[in-house]
C-alpha cells in the first residue's frame, strides 16, 4: 500500500571520477552539470546546482482546526516548490494542505507567509498554493519529460521538519500505478528513502530541473524503505494549468471499457506486441463511437503520448478537459489509423454491453 509521505534519501559514489587523475576528473567534471570540482577546496560537490533548487522548495506548516476553547489541532508539515516567482504559485501534494484551515508557508531563507489554496485535485495529490512575496526563485521546469529508468535525481525537501534536506538515488522504475482506481497518477519510482514531512518536494534531474513532485512511499513503518514515488512533470503540467485557472481539474471522458490484451489475442487481433489498451466496449453517444472506434481495436497513442496499457490511457485522457480536440491512433486488423476527436464530459450514460463490463475493464 502507499503511504502518502514523500522524497528521498540515498547516497551513490562516483567511483569513475574519484579514482581516476585529475585531468580525467575535470574532463569527466566538464562534461555534466551535476557535479563541480571546487578547486578552492579540492573536493567535488554538487553545491552549485543544489543552491538554487533548494531556494525553490519551501516548508508547508498547517493547521487543521481551532476549538472555541483555543486548542489548536495542528495539521503537520510538509513540503512544496516554487514555480512561478512572479505570481507566488507553490505546488504540493493535495494530502498536505486537504484539511488545513491555516497554511503557513516558510521559505529557505526564513521568511514566512500565509499560503492561499488556489486549487486541489486528489485524484493526482496535486494543490496548487500562493503567496504574496517578493525576490522568490522557481525552479524550472524539465525541457523534456522523457524520464527513464537509471537516470540520476536528487530530492529536496522536509522530512521530519529538516528542512532544505537534500538526498539523491536513481529513478527505479517509470509508470507505476496509484492505490487507488480512480487515481489518475502513474508514478516516477525512485530507489531512495521517503520520509514523513517530504511530501511536495521536488525531485530533480542532473540539470537542477524539476522532473516530479514526491508524493508517496512504500513502507510498513512510516519511513523511507527504499521504495519511493513521484508525480511525473508531464502530469504536473496539466494540472497546474487548469488549478490556476480554474481551482479544480474537469476532466473527459473517451467513451470506451478499455482492458489488457490478452497474450493468446495477439494473433487474431493482428497484433506485433502486447503495448496498448484494448477496447471490450463502446459507451453511446461518447467521443470514441462519434468518429467510428470498435470493440477490439487497440488504442496506441492518445494526445501525442504512446499507450503501453490500459492504465495509460486512463492517465493520458484524464487530462484532457471535456471539449478540446485531441488525436487518437488505434490499431484495427493489423492497420493503424489516426484520427481527430473531441473529448466529452464524464458520465454520458450507461455501456451498451453490460456483460463486458468487469473489474478489470476500467471506463476512460
């Protein structure tokens, strides 16, 4: 199960650089933006990329509720970043802030302001806060939301009240599922150690960009075991944009009961690999029947992004709000096609093939 806390903690030694000459220390130094042979010091450090990451990630203090006897119920602390200076706008975990009366919001340097709730949506655990301050500094977003497994991260935030703790591992895996079936998050796995008070810190690239906001462990203590997950930016992005504009995420549906592709289906589907989601039924009147989709054609690619199952295609059009157009590829007796649809609202009405419907043909 995940615990919804969040960030990292693990170490990893560059053996290559540390035990090799000078020269090749500073040519291998040269060549990435992660680490920096501080001459003055003779040591090599990752403190120039780290200074301004840190600068981007603040503490979240909250206050559930006050009784009329004056007890406070103190919510917890937790953790966000900073992505855009000019408007004061904060991202977190939705979980830190959902039942907070009072935010408290601290940034690196000390300074504290009250945080204002601009939007939630828990089906991601994003929020989206803001306060009104002068001289922040965001963190930039990743160029590219390509993340794969292996590459390097480093994590900052809170645990346990720390702040500007910062902690580095590997991504360990990529897509990995929420707990939830209406969650529409497929996580970024990392190898480091999550703890309480991490949640809404940022996880990073080499490149000192922000790549994934920490959300959740698995852990039977409450601490970090090794097994640690965050919101991918490509997610992030879409959410933020319709918190700022909205405060809520509205989503669309496809219209369809989508499930795995069975491996002895392959042939008869005309299929070269297991990669996409495959449609058991069509909803009436929804977007995937106005422009011709029929049972067992395989979704492939939606909005621009591939489909490797059914959990992706769940991610990918919940993220496209009711009414904008969007391109769809589907394979159909061994031919692709691509075609141009629009997205509608949830909840149009009822499958028309009841007996398809099962626990494991999820409706998108």
């Amino acid at each position: 199960m995940l615990c919804k806390t969040a960030l990292t903690l693990t170490t990893i030694l560059f053996t290559s650089v540390l035990w090799t000459g000078p020269s090749l220390a500073q040519s291998s130094l040269s060549q990435s933006s992660l680490l920096h042979l501080d001459k003055s010091r003779n040591v090599i450090t990752m403190a120039p990329l780290l200074k301004d990451v840190m600068a981007s990630v603040v503490s979240i203090n909250t206050i559930d509720s006050q009784a009329s006897d004056g007890i406070t119920s103190y919510g917890g602390i937790g953790s966000g970043v900073i992505i855009d200076a000019d408007k004061g706008l904060i991202i977190t975990n939705d979980h830190v802030i959902a039942e907070a009366q009072d935010i408290t919001v601290i940034l690196s340097d000390r300074r504290q302001y009250n945080g204002v709730v601009l939007g939630q949506d828990p089906e991601t655990d994003l929020a989206l806060l803001q306060i009104t301050a002068d001289d922040l500094s965001a963190l930039p977003f990743s160029k590219d939301d390509d993340v794969q497994v292996g590459d390097y991260v480093i994590a900052v935030g809170n645990p346990f009240g720390l702040s500007s703790t910062v902690t580095s591992g590997i991504v360990s895996a990529i897509g990995r599922e929420g707990d939830s079936r209406t969650s529409y998050t497929d996580f970024i796995q990392t190898d480091a150690s999550i703890n309480p008070g991490n949640s809404g810190g940022a996880l990073v690239n080499s490149n000192g960009e922000l790549i994934g906001i920490n959300a959740a462990i698995v852990s039977r203590t409450g601490s970090g075991s090794g097994i640690g997950f965050a919101v991918p930016l490509y997610i992030v992005r879409h959410v933020v944009k319709q918190l700022e504009t909205y405060g809520i995420v509205d989503r669309g549906t496809l219209g369809v009961m989508i499930t795995a592709i069975p491996h002895d289906r392959t042939e008869d589907l005309q299929l070269t690999s297991l990669e996409g989601a495959l449609i058991a039924d069509i909803i009436s009147g929804g977007a995937a029947e106005a422009i011709g989709l029929q049972v067992n054609d395989v979704i492939t690619h939606f909005a621009g992004r591939p489909i490797r199952d059914s959990s992706d295609l769940r991610y990918a059009v919940g993220l496209v709000p009711p009414g904008e157009e969007t391109n769809i590829r589907y394979i159909r007796e061994g031919k692709s096609s691509d075609q141009t649809l629009t997205v509608k609202p949830v909840l149009i009405t009822q499958p028309v093939s009841l007996p398809l419907v099962t626990r494991d043909t999820p409706r998108v």
